[in-house]
C-alpha cells in the first residue's frame, strides 16, 4: 500500500524549483530506450511536480501519469491538459484499458510497502504492450539513510516523517523474472541520483514483459 499520501501532500504544497528539470533518470531512458526507437506512450507511476511526465511529452510521447497526492495533480492538470493526469492509488487494481509502450516508475518502488510492489507489478503486467518495459528507479540498501530512524519492516523505516523501503537488487531480480519479466539491465550507482550533502545510492533496472 501507498505510504506517504499525506507526506507528499504537504510538499507538493509549495513549489519546489530545484526540481523542475527532468530527472537524469528521464533522460538516460529516452536517449537509451526511447529515441529513435517505435516508441508511442508511456505511463508513470508516482509522477509527484510532473517533471519526467512533462519531459517525456515534450519528447512526443503520448504520456498518462499517476500519483496518490490529489495536490500534485490537480496542479499538473492546470500546467498540462495534453497529459492524462490521475489522482490514485497505483498499488490496487487501476481502471485504465490503454496499453503502453514502457512503464515508469522513478523513487517509487521504495514509497510503497512489499504489498504494494506485488499490487504495483501486476498492474504494470495488465498495462504493459507485448515486449513493453517496465524501467525503474529506486534507493538501494546501500543508500546512505539505510538504518535511520524506527524500523517498520524489512530494509523499512520512517526517518524524519518519511517512509522509505530500501530496495535489495537480488529481491527485486527475483520477483521481477517470478512475474515473468525478463531484465535487460540493472546496475546501482551513487550517481544516478545526486542529492546535496546525501548518498543517494540509487539502483536502476529496464525489464521487458
């Protein structure tokens, strides 16, 4: 189940102008999977300001995004009316009969408890085209604020208000191919996600279904 609804209602409250760029997630995935590829739409998961959605768009992709904060989209539906905005939650079975070519889902796999993977993955099995990807971005249990804070389960803990379930790649590997993906790339870097005075160790997977 989602986690941090409220968490991420306060902070979609103010506006955030460090963040208004895409994320280098965003770009390493239309440079590597996207352009010049036969690739017509794409989903996100968690969108949160828009940011990625927003780049993708501009890219020429046909983009329809997700996120359980009803601030964040009723502020992107101002911004935007060519993107398909949607206030719910994406860990439970979602009314969309569209099918797309790649599902996106940047620092949300850690937002969400074991559960709500499950929910989240069979979701994007219902959603993805034949041979879509599914491509993701996640804190990794070797990121620095592992450990901090009240443990909630397992690689789980709130630190400062904040819920955050570390991802281990050998787990994610697993219930990934158990769902009948098959993963073309996966690497973890420090890197990917530079955050001011934080290692953000990050890992990131391209899986195709």
């Amino acid at each position: 189940m989602l986690k941090n609804s409220l968490y991420w209602d306060e902070f979609y409250k103010s506006e955030h102008k460090e963040i208004a760029k895409p994320t280098l997630f965003a770009n390493f995935i239309y440079e590597t999977y996207i352009k010049d590829q036969n690739i017509a739409n794409l989903i996100e998961f968690g969108c949160g300001n828009g940011r990625d959605s927003l780049y993708f768009a501009k890219n020429n992709l046909s983009v329809t995004a997700i996120d359980s904060s009803h601030i964040a989209i009723n502020a992107l539906k101002k911004q935007n009316s060519d993107i398909r905005w949607i206030n719910a939650d994406f860990t439970i079975s979602l009314d969309i009969r569209d099918k797309f070519d790649i599902c996106y889902s940047r620092f949300t796999l850690h937002a969400i408890d074991d559960a709500g993977q499950n929910g989240l993955i069979e979701n994007i099995k219902a959603l993805l085209k034949p041979n879509g990807l599914f491509v993701i971005e996640a804190r990794s249990i070797n990121d620095g604020k592992f450990g901090l804070g009240q443990k909630v389960g397992k690689n789980a803990f709130i630190f400062d208000n904040h819920y955050r379930r570390f991802i281990d790649p050998n787990e994610l590997k697993i219930a990934l191919s158990n769902s009948g993906f098959n993963i073309i790339y996966i690497d973890e870097s420090g890197e990917f996600a530079p955050i001011k005075d934080e290692n953000c160790v990050c890992i990131r997977v391209v899986a195709r279904y």
